[in-house]
C-alpha cells in the first residue's frame, strides 16, 4: 500500500512514470499487430499515455529531484489534461458494427444524454461547490474545474464504449479493461480537483495509488491475448449491428442518476439553481428526441418485418408448388404410410403409373391392397425399417395395375417417423417392369447367339470355369473348338442370308450330336465349342468329336441348294493347362492347326503348337514400327441424320498398308494391339489424325461435324486418358465438343471406379460418351443410369434383324426409347438395306451408319461425299451444312 510522506511520494511518483511507460509501449506494440481502426485506437491509448507519462515525468522530476512544492496550476497539468482529448478520440475510434443512418443518430443522442447526465452530476456534487468554495484565481478555478470535466469526459466515452463494444469483437476484453482503467483515471481526476482547491492533496497518498492501479490496468489491457486478428479479419463481426439491452439502458441509467442526484440536492438545499434547470431541459429535449428515433425506427423495423414476412411466406408457397408439381408429375408415386402400413397420403401420380386414383387408397392399408403375395414382403421390409429412425430398405414386388396387368415396381421405404413434419413411412415406388424386362432379354442376349439361340462365349467360359471347379481332377474336363470349312465361300457367294440359315442347321445337328450333358456354344461367325466333362474327358471328346463330323457330313439344303460343310476341330484338355485362358488358347491353337492341316479333321494340342504363335509375334513386330513407317491410314464412314439425310459427323477407322501383307484387316491386328498395348501409341495416333482432318473440313465453314474416335479398354489403364485428349485437341485446336470417343461396355465392366472417374473426367471437358455395339454385353441398366454417357449405339447384331420379326423390331424400338427416356441419342450401325434404314426411320432412331449408306472412305473420297452429299439411301442428296 502506498503511503504519505516523502518515501511515499518518492515511491508514488516513480512507480507511476515506470507504469506510464510500460503502459505506453505495450499499448504502442499491440498497435503495431492490428489494422485499421483497431490500431488506430490501440495507438491513440499509447499517445494518451505518453501524455498523461509527460504530466507525471514533470511532477517527480519538480518534488523528487528538485524538492520543489509543484505549482498549481504548472506543467504537469498540460500533461494530465491534455491526455483526456487523446484517450477520448482512441475510445471513439474501437470499431463497432456497422449501423444505419437511424442508430448512428441515436448513437449521438445517447452520447448527449449520457453527457449531459454526468455533467449535471458532477455539477451538483463537484463543480458547483467548487466554485460557490473557490478564492482562486481564474486560472486556477478552470486548471482545477479541467480534472472533474476530463473525468466527465472519460466515462461518457467509457459508457458509449461499453455500449456498443460487442463482445466478440476483435480485442473485446482488452479494450473492456482499458474502460475500467479510465474510469479509475476518470473518478481521481475529479478527487484531484476538489482535493488541489482545498490544499488536501499530498503525494503518495491512496489517489495516487487510483492513479497507479489505473494505468496498471491499461498495461495489462494491453499485455491481454484477447481475439487472434490477422489482416484478413475484419475489425468486426458481420451481422452484429443490432443494439443489445445494455447499449439501450445505459443512457437512462445515467439520466435516472441525475435525476436522482438533482432530487437529492434540492432536498437538501431546496434551491434549484440555473445551470441544473438548463440541464434538466436539454435532457428532456433529448430523451423526446431519442424517443422519436426509437418510435421511427420501430416503424421502419415492422414494415421490414412485415415485407420479409411476405416474401418468405411468397417463397414458402412457391417451393411448395414446386414441391408439388415435382411429386404430381414425377416418375414415382408417394405415399406416406403409417406403421401398420395405412396410407395417410398418395401423391396423384400413381394413377399414371399403376391406374388407381390416389383418393380411393388413403385410409387403407397397402398390405392389404398389395396382394397375397406382395402384402407379406411389404409387410417384412416394413418391419425391417421400424428398427431405427431413417433407415431404408429397397424392395422389388409385383403390383396390379388396375387394368388386371402385374406390374414389376421397385419399392424405396424409408423410415421418417421421428420427423415431426412426416411422421411416417416414405414410399417411392415405380414401375420397372419394362426396364427389367429389357434387362432380362439384353442379359440372355449377352449370354446367347441370337441367331441360333445357343450359349454364347461368355456364357461358355462361364460353365468352363464351373465344370474344372466341380471335377475332382483336371482330366475330367475338355473342350473342343469348332471352325467350319468352306463357310465363307458359301457367305460370299451366296449371301449373308444363306449363310445365317446354314448356320441354324448347324446349330442342331450339333445339339443332336452332343451329349446332354455337354455344352455346346457358338462363338461367333462359323466357331463353336463344345465342352465335355466325364471321367475319360479326353476320350469322350475325341467320341463326340467324330459324331460331329459324320453329322455335318450330310448335306444341308439351303433354299432349292445343298450346300456341303466341313469342321476343323481342335481338342485341349484342362490337364494341359494352367487356367481357363491358357485351356482355350490350346484348343485355339489344336484348332488352327486342323485348319492348316486343310481342314476336315481333328487335332489334338501338342505342346510343338506354340510354334504357330511366330507368325503372331510377326505381326506384332510389324506394328510396332508401322506408325513410324507411315503405313496407317484413317478411313472415315458417314453418320447420317435420319430426318434430314444431312451427313452429321464421321466415324474414324484405321487400315494398315503393310509394305508385303497388303492390306492387314483391322480384325487381324486390332486384337494384337489390344494384347500387346500397342492400343495406347496407336489410340493417340488415331485421335490425332481424325481431330486435324474434322478441323481441316471445318476450315472456312460453319459445319460443326462430329468426329467419332474408339478408345480401348486398354487406353483407360494405361494413364490418364483425359489427360492425353485434352493434350491432343490443344495440338490439332479441335473444338472439344465435335469429338465423340466411342466405347464397348467392357469399359464399363473393368475397374468400374477408375474407369468411372476418367469418365468423368472426360465429361468435364466436354467430350462427347457413346456406347458402342450396345446390347452385346452386360448392358446393366444400372450401368446406364451411373456412367455419364450420351449416345447409345445400336449393334448391328440387332439391325440385322429388322425387317422380319416383330419381336426384333420391339427390341430396337425398346432400345431408341430407353436411350430417349435417358436423354440420349441413339445410332444404329450395319445398315444394309433399305428395309432396315425404313424401320429405323419409322422407329424415330436418331442417326445412322452402314454400307448401305456409305462404306468407310479415305479422306479424299470422304470430303466429297461431304461436299456432295448420299444420294442413294436417302432420295435426294444432302450435303453437309457450309
């Protein structure tokens, strides 16, 4: 505790210029870490400071150094008050939120009020009996009157301060603490006025230690963490300008103290005299006047209340008609049911997709209404999701239609009990019976030769696998690959047609040939298998093998002709084998080489068949140098708009020109590449090629031609296949939107969630997706719906077809409207004739490909045909839009 005498003061006085200077500089520094006007304000309390530190420096050195009695009024009181302005302006500049014109207004007058209250305070208990007590001159009468008016000063800026100092605003804490100091400060400086006039004051004494503890604090405010600000943090926090209740109170907080003070001293003196009168008058002028901004502002606050009332209530009807018009008119019905499966709510569009008006279900149970044998499965997914709050569940039952049709609906039942706005179970259910359909006769179209009904190679790759994994030992199983002789001179000659019916025939007398237990595939073209499974699997074979032959020996009529076939066979067993693949490879191999031995024949696999691969390894040698030689070419087949007959794009085809072969059909060395990932330099060559030939014909024209490039399985493995278009359209300054890559569904079956996201990729950049030779493979609908594809190509598998049965044509028409229903366009490959061209017309398929229309052409060729136009497919010629 600092005490009187002249220790004391010693020890007062410097112990007040050391807590200055340390208050300043802290003060000074934490400026230094802030922006704006938090800087400003932190900067001001140092200045401040170092002012009131000027005041207290001239003070010690006067009574401590010198041993002089300090003058009053002197030097040191420049110091004292000329920091109040400092302070003052620095407690002003705290950011606050952003207001309104209004409530900076109010702001104003609630600084009068809070003024003018304090002032008619300290007038009745400081100033007045000062003055009314004072024999001092003038100047010492406003020195000493400057002390009780800076302390007025200080605790308005304080009270406002505190007023509008949000408390998570930057450095809130310390600039609280920094208005606790003033006030200190501000209370002994009107002690210090009373106690100069009257020659009570001595250093040392427990207003010093006011003084003391004050700027302590300051240092301390300073010294506080507070709010981490960077220069990217504002100097407040968006949306806190609203008043609170204290910024609201504090005002008449001060006014009710003056009041009460003014009440005192007339009860005590019972005179009133003119500056309290004046005072009291300016206050009520101002709380009239704070009242009218507060009325207005009530009045803006409701009409802006009421207009956001409106417009929310506008926006709240307009999403529930959204909502509405969305379930109405959406794919699905809804319904909302209870737990023992009553129907609170069924949304109208359930009588376009199942026929029942939705008012005559609700209050029944769908259970019920379901059907003896969909009610209990219903009832058991019910159950299922009752466990806990939004579980789901997925469920496919039949459903009647009201017309007496069954319906297949997937069912999604999901559990919103707890939700207070549902309080029930969510039904989505739609019909996908169709899709499930087309699904089911696409799978068996995977799995089977549509000509002639069989297995197809996946499917007899699949029962390999099974048979080896069932059989005790690996002799137990073997296989026999079939190849007819003399097939293609038949197809030459004769036509596809004829072919296609020699096929069937044969088909059966190999059915008729095998046992019942044997499989029996067709691979494609003229290749079947066979596989055998017994005990003496080889022998069996060779059995089954010669039964074959002398089947196919009778001739077959064909129209008004017999036509004569042979069969090369090639026999492996599993026990020659490693795998699956290698077991095929053999009998591939024993096939070939009953072909080279000329035909008609059966020939087993002998490890001395692998020699047969050279010619193979030569092939491959030969392409590897083929693009630096030069020797591939682009063909480019028209893809024709069916509406207008208008030439859309091309489709990109290579040939190989090998300098002793001649021309290499892509079916003999495409594979290889496949094998040997040549595909990757091959594939960017290709698109290369074909991007600088479009923009060659686009050159000088309008024509946006679609380029249709086919990528590889291989090519999405290897690298970043995005990455490597997007390289190649920079090069040629393709548009990326007249590219199309082209692609088999074993994309979509390897690596789904690699190649899934390269797809993606690819999208991003504007490329156009298209399936190619669609219903050939898995043809997952599922598929369908997840990779982002735009166009669906239509194998010529199934456009062979049209023109005949119904049902192939129902099929085609399924496809073009699944494609359409899916917001994709559709392509139909392998026109041939003009019957097929006509029912595609008919079918509203959106383009076209095929010789009928136009074989693939070099570049040359293919530009004039662009520039002339198809005459013979489509009636009158149509050239490509210039």
């Amino acid at each position: 505790m600092i005490v009187g005498g002249p220790t004391g003061a010693f020890v007062s006085d410097v112990g007040t210029v050391i807590i200055l200077v340390f208050a300043s500089s802290a003060c000074l520094v934490r400026a230094r870490a802030r922006r704006g006007r938090l800087r400003a304000a932190w900067a001001g309390i140092g200045l401040g400071s170092v002012t009131y530190a000027f005041g207290e420096t001239t003070w010690t050195w006067i009574e401590t150094v010198r041993g002089e009695a300090v003058p009053f009024p002197g030097l040191p009181d420049i110091g004292y008050l000329g920091s109040t302005p400092v302070l003052a302006a620095a407690l002003f500049l705290v950011p606050t939120p952003r207001k309104s014109a209004a409530n900076r207004i109010r702001g104003l007058v609630d600084v009068a009020m809070m003024a003018c209250s304090l002032l008619l305070v300290c007038w009745i208990l400081v100033l007045d009996p000062l003055i009314g007590a004072s024999d001092a001159t003038a100047l010492s009468l406003g020195v000493s009157l400057g002390y009780p008016l800076s302390g007025v000063v200080l605790i308005t800026v304080v009270l406002h301060m505190f007023a509008v100092l949000h408390r998570d605003s930057p450095d809130s804490g310390p600039l609280t603490l920094v208005g606790v100091a003033m006030l200190i400060v501000g209370g002994c400086d009107s002690a210090y006025a009373y106690a100069s006039l009257s020659s009570e004051y001595t250093s040392g004494g427990l207003m010093d230690a006011g003084w003391f503890l004050g700027f302590a604090v300051v240092f301390l405010a300073a010294r506080y963490p507070g709010k981490t600000v960077t220069a990217a943090t504002p100097d407040v926090a968006p949306g806190q300008a609203e008043p609170r209740a204290f910024a609201m109170l504090v005002p008449y907080v001060a006014v009710l103290a003056a009041l009460i003070c003014c009440a005192l001293s007339y009860a005590m003196t019972g005179d009133v005299d003119a500056f309290v009168a004046w005072g009291r008058s300016v206050l009520i002028l101002l709380i009239v006047c704070r009242q009218v901004l507060t009325l207005l502002e009530n009045r803006h606050l409701t009409r802006h209340l009421e207009a956001r009332v409106l417009e929310r209530t506008a926006e709240l009807q307009a999403s529930e008609q959204r909502f509405r018009a969305m379930v109405q008119r959406s794919s699905e019905s809804v319904a909302v049911v209870d737990a023992d499966s009553t129907i609170r709510y069924q949304s109208e569009s359930v009588e376009r997709i199942f026929g029942w008006p939705a008012q005559m279900l609700l209050g029944h149970r769908l259970v019920e209404i379901a059907g003896r044998k969909s009610g209990p499965r219903i009832g058991a997914a019910i159950e299922s999701v009752i466990a806990g709050p939004e579980l789901f569940t997925v469920i496919e039952v039949p459903m009647r239609h009201q017309d007496g049709r069954v319906r297949l609906a997937e069912m999604t039942i999901t559990n919103l009990l707890d939700d207070p706005a549902v309080n029930g179970l969510v039904l989505n259910t739609r019909d996908v019976h169709d899709a499930k359909e087309l699904q089911d006769r696409l799978m068996y179209e995977a799995y089977h030769d549509t000509l002639t009904g069989m297995p197809s190679r996946a499917l007899f790759r699949e029962r390999l696998v099974e048979a080896i994994a069932r059989c005790d030992g690996r002799d137990e199983v073997a296989i026999l690959f079939l190849d007819l002789d003399g097939f293609k001179e038949v197809n030459d000659s004769l036509g596809h047609a004829a072919g296609d019916a020699l096929l069937v025939q044969v088909a059966a007398r190999l059915r008729a040939a095998v046992r019942e237990e044997d499989t029996v595939a067709r691979f494609g073209g003229d290749e079947f298998g066979v596989i055998v499974e017994s005990l003496a699997a080889r022998a069996d074979a060779e059995a089954v093998a010669g039964r074959i032959a002398a089947a196919l020996e009778e001739p077959f009529e064909v129209g008004e002709r017999e036509l004569h076939v042979a069969v090369s066979i090639g026999l492996a067993c599993a026990a020659d084998a490693d795998d699956v693949e290698q077991l095929q490879r053999n009998a591939d191999l024993a096939m070939y080489r009953a072909k080279s031995g000329g035909g008609d024949r059966l020939a087993a696999y002998d490890p001395a068949m692998l020699a047969g691969l050279v010619e193979r390894l030569e092939l491959e040698a030969d392409l590897r140098v083929a693009l630096t030689r030069d020797e591939l070419a682009l063909h480019y087949q028209p893809t024709v708009d069916l509406r207008t007959g208008e030439i859309t794009g091309f489709e990109a085809l290579v040939r190989w020109y090998h300098p002793t072969r001649g021309m290499v059909s892509p079916l003999d060395f495409i594979g290889t590449a496949e094998a040997t990932g040549l595909i990757v330099p091959l594939g960017r060559w290709v698109l290369t090629e074909a991007c600088r030939q479009a923009v060659a014909w686009g050159a000088g024209t309008t024509r946006r031609l679609k380029m249709a490039v086919n990528v590889s399985v291989r090519q999405f493995e290897h690298g970043d296949l995005a990455a490597m278009v997007a390289e190649v359209l920079a090069e040629t300054g393709m548009p990326v939107d007249q590219l199309c890559l082209e692609m088999t569904e074993s994309v979509l079956l390897t690596d789904t969630d690699e190649n899934l996201a390269q797809l993606h990729r690819l999208k991003d950049l504007g490329v156009t997706l298209a399936m190619d030779d669609f219903g050939t493979g898995y043809s997952s609908l599922a598929y369908l719906r997840r990779f982002p594809m735009d166009t669906l190509k239509i194998d010529r598998s199934f456009v062979d077809r049209l023109g005949g049965e119904h049902e192939d044509e129902a099929l085609v028409s399924t496809i073009v409207r699944l494609g359409r229903s899916l917001g994709m366009t559709t392509v139909a490959e392998g026109i041939e004739d003009s019957v097929q061209l006509a029912v595609l017309k008919e079918l509203r398929c959106d383009y076209a490909q095929g010789y009928y229309l136009s074989r693939p052409l070099p570049a040359a060729e293919a530009g004039r045909v662009l520039e002339e136009g198809l005459a013979t497919a489509l009636g009158e010629p149509v050239a490509s839009p210039r």
